[in-house]
C-alpha cells in the first residue's frame, strides 16, 4: 500500500473483522451438541469430536502464527475464513462421524489460523503510521469488545432460530423433507455462520490493505515458519514482560476452563432441572460475553484510573478472582434466589475483569515485540491459554462438586495476577530499538 490507513480508519476495520469473525462462532455454539445429538451422535462421539477440534488448535496454532509473520496478514486470514466457511457448512450437513471429524477439524485450522493476524494487522498498520510509540489501547479494547458483542448477538440469535424454525404447523418438519434430512432446524444457524463467513473472507482481501512482502516461496515458507515459531518461543522464555504475559494468559485459561465446565451442571441444579438449567446457561453465556464486551470498551478507562497498563491488569484480574470466589463460596447451596443472584453477580465480574485486562496485556506485548515476530507471540499466548485450560478441566473435573473448583479456580488467576505487583518502566531513550517497557527487578 502506499500509505498506511490512519490509525481510526485502522480501528473500525479491525472492530469489523473481529466482529465478523466471531459471529458464525455465536450463531453455532447453542446449537452444536444438539444438532449432533439429532444427527445420532452419542455423548461419547460428541466429546471426541470436541477432541479433535482442541487438538487440531494447539498442534496447529504455532505454525499457523509463524505463517502469519511470514507470508502476511491478510493470506492468513482469508484462509483462516475460508476454512470456517467450509467447516460450518459441514457441520450444518454432515450425517457421518468422518464428515463430522473433517468439520472439527477444518474448523479448528481455521481457529488456529485466525489466532494474531488481525490484531497483528492492526497494530503494524497504527505503528507504520504513527510510529513505535503508537497508542494502541483504544483499538484493541473496540477489537476485544466486537468479538464479545458478535457472540453475544450470534448465541441469542442462534438459539432463537431454531426455536422459529419450529414453530406453527411445524415448517422444521417440512425443512427437512424438502431436503431429505439434511438441513434441519438446527442446521440453520451454522448455515447462516457461513454465510457470515462469506462476507468475512471478501471484508477481509478489500479491507485489510498491507505492505508488499517479497514473493513466498515453498522452500522459503518451510525454512521461516520454524524459525519464527522457535523465535517466539525463545521470546517466551528470555523477556521478561513476554514470560508475564503467557503466564497471565495461562492463569486465564485455568479460571475459563473451570467455569465452562462447571457451569452447566451447576445451573442445573439452581434450577432443579436440566432443561431449565440449559436456559439459565444459555442466559449466562450471552452475559458473560456482554460484560467482556464492557470491560474490553472500559480497558482504556481502567488504565487512565490505575496511571499505567499493568497496573490496569493487577485490578482487572483482582475484580475476576473476585468474582471466582464469590461462584466458590456459593456453590455450597444448590437452590434458592440469593444463591442464584450471587453467582450470577460472580460470574458477571469473572468475565468484566478479564475483558478489561486483555486489552491492556496486549498493549504492553505489542510494544515489546516487532511486527516479525507478532502473531507468533500472539500464538504462543493463545496456546498458553488453551493447554493450562486443558490440564485445569481435568482437575477440576476430578474434584468433588462444590466449593473446592471453583476456589482452585481463583487461587490459579490470583497467582496470575500477582505477577503483575512489580512495577513496569519504559524502555531507556538511548536505545531505540527496545520500543516497549523494561521490567524493573
């Protein structure tokens, strides 16, 4: 491009393919286990596809980063929207498990390649415009907070379609006739998602304009990724504020994981029933993306509170422990309103803290790491996230029902939030190649 985007128009741009990217997301997520389960799928074969999604994500994500630094943004991405286009459209169709397994997992290289290169788009094009010193905060709060809006709006959306689907003189019943079983009330969603896609993939090969990169070639693709990825991973382990900020996002997916188990069978016994349970985490769910869209747009306010970013962090962290040990300490009582209005209240303040700190993490990331090694580090915390997520489902699942996940829970995002006590400092003047902050020790 000749001459960057400035940094408003940048931010509207990368709002708007966040917000497209995760809609599809949240038009698919209410329906997905019972659209397998009317498709036959036992819960076993439900959880082994759910199997091959994770994995396909973390054996994917660190290379898919590295090819983002290395052939471009914008290839990435409009790969990474292809692939989902073709996952939801196979999963809205399929009838067989291997078709079913090939969704999963086109669906998780599609997430593993969509993890950086938007947010990486956002911030070379604000630094080539603007300089190394940029204010990033703004954009990548709006960024955060289109994401949580998209699956706020695409889950009541996606819930409700089925639902409309069958009303009257059954027109789902006719659906599927017409189509010989193969579109069902349930498939609609996934369906509409990847038309959604289709509007992405084009948003983004006109929208997202980037500095020509010399030619890729296969020899040279094969020898860079690596190098990138170890050069992340290196990043990781030597740089201080890269290792805080992993650890944060590892804390993180600890506390994410245990909520999203836990509170499905914790609804339903709030409720007394697991139908009624199902509503009341489906009401949770849209709630909790409403409120990390509320902490993501109020990361900059935070910050200009607390007079720095890590100091933001500290207190966006302390409001989600908060809210981790206020679900802790009613788990006890599986019935009754002051039960139930308490945990809400907690579950509310778990995803408004960590909506506030994701924007102000990253702020304090992209100004230690240059554009050649961006959404790899960006690849690197989002495999943070998803394997501590991993480890902490299955202790929490081991654990007895009540108070004790949930506390284990707030222990791991407090120990996260402690890393963020020691104070941070720019980076000397007289070296200007060190763009971001210094940890004072």
């Amino acid at each position: 491009m000749d001459r960057p985007l400035d940094p408003r128009t940048a931010g509207r741009r990368f709002a708007a393919v966040m917000f497209l990217f995760w809609l599809p997301v949240g038009l698919y997520i209410p329906s997905q286990v019972l659209l397998l389960s009317e498709r036959g799928m036992s819960l076993a074969v439900v959880a082994g596809l759910f199997a091959v999604h994770s994995v396909t994500v973390s054996v994917m994500e660190l290379p898919t980063g590295g090819l983002s630094d290395v052939i471009g943004r914008r290839t990435v991405l409009a790969a990474a929207g292809v692939l989902n286009l073709s996952a939801l459209t196979v999963m809205a169709l399929g009838t067989t498990v291997w078709a079913l397994a090939v969704a999963m997992f086109l669906m998780g290289t599609g997430r593993a390649l969509s993890s950086g290169p938007a947010e990486a788009w956002y911030v070379d094009t604000v630094q080539a415009h603007s300089g190394p010193a940029a204010e990033l905060r703004t954009g990548l709060a709006r960024g955060n907070t289109a994401s949580a809006a998209a699956l706020a709006v695409g889950t009541l959306t996606g819930g409700a379609l089925p639902l409309l689907l069958s009303l009257g003189a059954d027109p789902g019943a006719r659906l599927a006739d017409a189509t010989g079983g193969l579109v069902l009330p349930l498939s609609v969603p996934g369906l509409l998602g990847a038309a959604v896609g289709v509007g992405f993939v084009a948003f983004v090969l006109t929208a997202l304009p980037e500095p020509p990169r010399p030619p890729a070639t296969l020899r040279g693709v094969l020898r860079g990724v690596p190098a990138t990825m170890l050069g992340g991973l290196r990043l990781g382990v030597t740089e201080p504020l890269v290792r805080r900020v992993l650890l944060t996002s590892a804390a993180a997916g600890a506390a994410l994981a245990s909520i999203e188990l836990l509170t499905p069978g914790r609804a339903a016994r709030l409720t007394g029933a697991p139908e009624s349970g199902a509503v009341l985490y489906a009401s949770l769910a849209c709630a909790g993306f409403l409120c990390t869209a509320l902490g993501s747009h109020c990361a900059p306010l935070v910050a200009r509170l607390t007079g720095s970013s890590e100091r933001a962090v500290l207190t966006a962290l302390g409001v989600s422990v908060s809210g981790l040990v206020l679900l802790g300490t009613t788990a006890a009582w599986d019935s009754g309103t002051a039960p139930l209005v308490l945990a809400a209240v907690g579950y509310g303040l778990v995803y408004l803290g960590l909506g506030a700190a994701g924007p102000n993490e990253n702020d304090l990331l992209h100004h230690r790491v240059d554009s050649s090694r961006r959404a790899t580090a960006l690849s690197v915390k989002s495999l943070a996230l998803q394997l501590t997520g991993a480890l902490a489902g299955l202790a929490a699942g081991s654990l007895p029902i009540g108070p004790l996940p949930w506390l284990m829970a707030a222990a791991a995002l407090l120990l996260g939030a402690l890393l963020w006590t020691h104070r941070l400092t720019p980076a000397p003047e007289s070296h200007p190649t060190a763009t971001g902050l210094t940890e004072r020790v």
